[in-house]
C-alpha cells in the first residue's frame, strides 16, 4: 500500500514524539542493574584524598558505592558527612548503604553510637545501615545470640523510625555451631521484616554454605549481597571476580529472583593494582552477570 509523503511524516511524527515523551517504551526490559563497589576495598587509598579515589571509581565503571569507616569525632577520614555527601554527587556516584559501627551498641546496650551512624546515612541518602561485624566476645553462647537478636531488633525500630531499613552483614563465624543452634540460624528467624540481610557471598561459601538455597529458603530477606570471589590456588584470598572459583552466575541469578537489589563488588586483598582489579571486576559483572 503507498502512503503519501504528508501521511508518512504525520504518523513518523507521532511517533518520534511519543518515544521522546516515554523512551522506556524504546528500551523495555533492558535497564541493568547498577553495579556497586563496598569502599573498604580501597581503604589504603581513601584517607589520602577520597574525591580522588571516588573519580577512579567512577572511571572504573561503578555508579554506587557501599561507605564505611564514619565515626561522630572523625566523621570519614576527617570529612564532614555533609562533604562526604557532596564528594560522592560530585562524581556522579550514589551510596544506597553503608556499614556502620555498632560495638557500642552490642558490648553495653548503648544505643548513641547508633544514632550517630542514623544521622551520617540519612545525610548520605542511604536506604540501609549495615551492621558489619560482631566482636568475638559477645558472640561465645547460643544466650549471647538471643541477647545479639534483642539489640538488633531494637536498633531496627530505630532505624525504621528514621526512614532507614537495618541490614547485617555476615562473615564465616555466624555459620558456626554453637550449643545446637548458629548464629545466622537465629538472626534470620529471631529478627522481623524491618531487618534485612546483605549475604557475603565469599564467606558463605567458605563456611559451607549454598547461598542459593539461602536465598530460596528465606525469599525478601537479602537486598544486598557482596560479591567477592576465592581465589583458587588460596581459599583464604581474594580475587578479580571471575577469575576465581566461585560460579556467581546461578547466585547472582537466584539473588535477584528473590530480591537483592544491590551488588557490590568487594576485594579485602590484591595481586595486582587495585584500581585495575575494580576494574576488571566491574567489566565481569557488567557483561556476564548484571544482564
């Protein structure tokens, strides 16, 4: 059928206009998730000069970044949270979480700590406070898991009534068997809604755990995992991820079916530059498991 010239620059017209107004429509289904870097990786190289190392982050093809370090005295690496803030906008980055110490809160129930971390992550934007780590002492007994259970659930109150999501993050000792119970067993069952979970992938899998069946066996606990792969020749260190010998694709893929929405890259030791290392990461994740 011949259409006439004033037919076709109407309906081409249409056309160009619609897709201006709605270009999701053009690109349906091809939106990637965003790829994340947990900063403790570079953390020999940020107190030196952070927007320096956040533009070589933001060169290295990440476009959100996982904080950690702040303090109420030091703020990070002597920066205000007011300027973290504003370093990490300056080089187009965002930070939806970020690990936070809470010693305070678990060693003597004192909750100022906390609320010092609420202020820096509500002035960062962030959705999630992270808790990172739990110090061997108050960690020995499966009463010293319920008393861990309590506090947290405590501290989620708190931070949902600031608008923030409490998350915890794990190592290998949670996995550990202690008087018939472990402690991931009773964060996971102990804690409400309100208290999400961020896996770490590498000390998962080195405590002997399938991350997948984690994440089918506990669907919308886990909005963050760190991505962190094992070296092959030394379980105990790091390596670029994909080069290692863990197989991310299938977690990577039950993860998102079951709700993570964040992915960070993390490298606590390298063999090779770092800033080439989070790169090479970031390349890997982007073409074979971000698609």
């Amino acid at each position: 059928m011949k259409i006439s010239r004033k037919t076709f620059l109407k309906q081409s017209g249409i056309t160009a206009a619609a897709l201006s107004l709605m270009p999701e429509i053009l690109f349906a289904g091809t939106k990637q998730t965003k790829i994340g870097l947990q900063l403790y990786s570079l953390r020999d190289f940020l107190p030196k000069d952070v927007n320096s190392v956040l533009s070589k982050v933001k060169a290295s093809g990440y476009e959100e970044v996982e904080t950690y370090g702040y303090s109420a005295k030091g703020g990070f690496w002597g920066l205000t949270m007011q300027q973290m803030a504003g370093i990490l906008t300056d080089n187009g980055l965002v930070s939806p979480s970020g690990h936070y110490n809470t010693d305070e809160l678990f060693a003597r129930d004192n909750y100022d700590e906390l609320k010092y971390a609420i202020d820096a992550a509500k002035t960062l934007n962030q959705q999630y406070l992270v808790i990172p780590y739990l110090q061997e002492g108050i960690r020995k007994t499966a009463a010293d898991f319920k008393r861990i259970v309590e506090r947290i659930n405590k501290a989620a109150e708190l931070c949902q009534a600031a608008g923030l999501k409490l998350a915890y993050h794990n190592h290998d000792f949670e996995f550990i068997t202690v008087e018939g119970t472990h402690l991931y067993k009773e964060l996971l069952e102990g804690t409400g809604n309100n208290v999400v979970f961020e896996l770490d992938l590498y000390w998962a899998v080195r405590a002997g755990f399938n991350p997948i069946e984690l994440f089918q066996q506990h669907p919308k606990r886990f909005a963050l995992v760190h991505v962190k792969d094992m070296d092959k020749q030394s379980p105990k260190l790091n390596t670029e991820i994909g080069s290692g010998s863990i197989d991310f694709k299938p977690i990577i893929k039950a993860a998102k079916a079951n709700g993570v929405v964040h992915f960070y890259v993390e490298q606590e030791n390298f063999k090779i530059d770092a800033f080439k290392s989070i790169g090479q990461s970031a390349t890997y994740m982007r073409q074979n498991l971000l698609i």
